[in-house]
C-alpha cells in the first residue's frame, strides 16, 4: 500500500527558512534508511505558499489565487511517498522521522493512504487507467524517470547509460523529487 507522509507548514517553512544543516544532515540519514529498505517512492520539500497558486472551480468558472495563503497550518510543507503493507508500518516510518522543522519546535507529520486501482469496480476508465499506469512503470523502467539528488549523490549517471542503450540523449529532468525504483533495480543505490 502506498501512503502519502505530508509534512504540514509551519512560520518558519512559510517564510521560505532552510532547514539547518544538521536537520538536512538528519533528514538524509532518514531517506537512505527508507531507501535500503525498499519502501521510498518519492520524496520532495516544497517552496512556501507565496511561491504558488491555487485553481478554483466553481458553478463551471475558475479562478486562479496567487499565494501566499493564511492558513499555514493547513498548507504542505514537503512529503514523503512510501510502499509499505500497512498504516501501521507507515506511522512506524513517521515517528522515526527527525521533527521536520528542527528539535524543539511544533511539527506534524499527517499520514494519507493512496486510492489503488483495486480500490475501484471495473470499468472502461479504470481500464484506461491501468493502461497509462502501465505505460508510465515502462517509461521509469527504461530510465525515464523524474531523478534529482540524495545526500550529495548525483542519480543522473545511474540512468544515463540505460538511455544511451537506447538513443535517447536528451538530459533528464532534475527536480527536488526523484523516483528511485530504475536506480534500485539497477543497484545504483545501496
């Protein structure tokens, strides 16, 4: 089951403050241990509100709102995507997390479940999106995958040599997210 570890956004994350070396260097000890163990997903922090929007619909109109937004407490301030066999497991994962905004500080780590396809009685739609799911798993497989950085190690190289085997040499995409299963499989990160 996958779950989705929200991390809520408090004053200082909102006021777009970095977290201190020693919370990065806590944090990165953090990710490898969910990495070796299989679990991680996807991982990202997020820039404050004031660097966002927000898209409303209503009565068949949209409206778009540009940040920043009051309710800090109800806005995200990163997360964690995690595969593990139950919430229990997850909220294990969650306590283990450093406080995401410092020691001695307010934070709160809330846990969603993802809705999995299973979860949905079949149908054309949910055929269509079996299909496009599949067709993504072949994208990541083939090292097209989102890549960034985890504790200084660069993932690009992992994936590069398989695109090369096929022609693709276009530069990957790096963002502050990264999927880790072609680097995993491969054994890039151990």
């Amino acid at each position: 089951m996958r779950f989705m570890m929200i991390v809520k956004a408090n004053k200082d994350s909102e006021a777009g403050r970095m977290p201190s070396e020693e919370l990065l260097s806590a944090m990165g000890k953090y990710n490898e241990e969910l990495l070796k163990a299989g679990v991680l997903v996807d991982l990202s922090g997020l820039k404050p509100s004031s660097a966002g929007a927000r898209v409303h619909f209503s009565n068949g109109g949209v409206t778009v709102t540009d940040g920043p937004f009051a309710e800090t407490k109800e806005l995200i301030a990163g997360y964690w995507i995690i595969n593990v066999e139950s919430l229990q497991e997850a909220i294990d994962w969650a306590r283990r997390v450093p406080n995401p905004h410092g020691e001695n500080q307010e934070g709160e780590i809330e846990i969603r479940p993802f809705f999995e396809l299973e979860d949905f009685a079949p149908s054309e739609a949910i055929a269509r999106h079996r299909e496009l799911g599949q067709a993504d798993r072949l994208g990541h497989r083939r090292g097209r995958a989102r890549i960034g950085q985890l504790d200084g190690r660069d993932l690009r190289d992992c994936n590069r040599g398989e695109r090369e085997q096929d022609g693709d040499q276009r530069q990957p995409e790096v963002s502050g997210a990264f999927h880790v299963e072609s680097s995993l499989r491969k054994g890039c990160l151990s």
